[in-house]
C-alpha cells in the first residue's frame, strides 16, 4: 500500500512538473509538413516491398514442393 501511494503521489508531482512547460508555437512552417509527407510514405514502401518479398517466398516454395512431388 505504501509503495501505490509513494507512486501515486511522484506521478502527481511529476505531471505538475511537466505541466509548467512552455506551450508548442501556435504558427507552424509549412515547409516541414511537405518534407514529412515522403518520410510518412516510407512505412507504407517498406510494408509493400516486406509483402513482395513474402509472396515470393511462399511461390518458391509451392514450385519446391511441385518439384519435390513430380520425382
């Protein structure tokens, strides 16, 4: 019981700390938003290539297997 209140009590303390913090400018660039967009799209390029790479891994093994049964 102790040791909830102790953490209780720290969370409590650290959020006021972290609630003191300047706030975020209200007037972002826009210039940063159109360099995120390409970096947003190389997740999705990555996911592309990762299911490439697994279908050609599932159809080397179907044509292993078809060579494996025709001997």
């Amino acid at each position: 019981m102790n040791k909830i209140l102790a953490a209780l009590i720290s969370s409590v303390i650290a959020g006021a700390a972290f609630a003191q913090a300047p706030a975020a400018p209200a007037a972002a660039p826009v210039a940063p938003a159109a360099v995120a967009a390409p970096a947003a799209m190389a997740p999705a390029a990555k996911m592309e290539a990762k299911a490439d790479k697994k279908k050609a891994r599932k159809a080397k093994k179907r044509s292993a297997k078809r060579v494996d049964a025709a001997k």
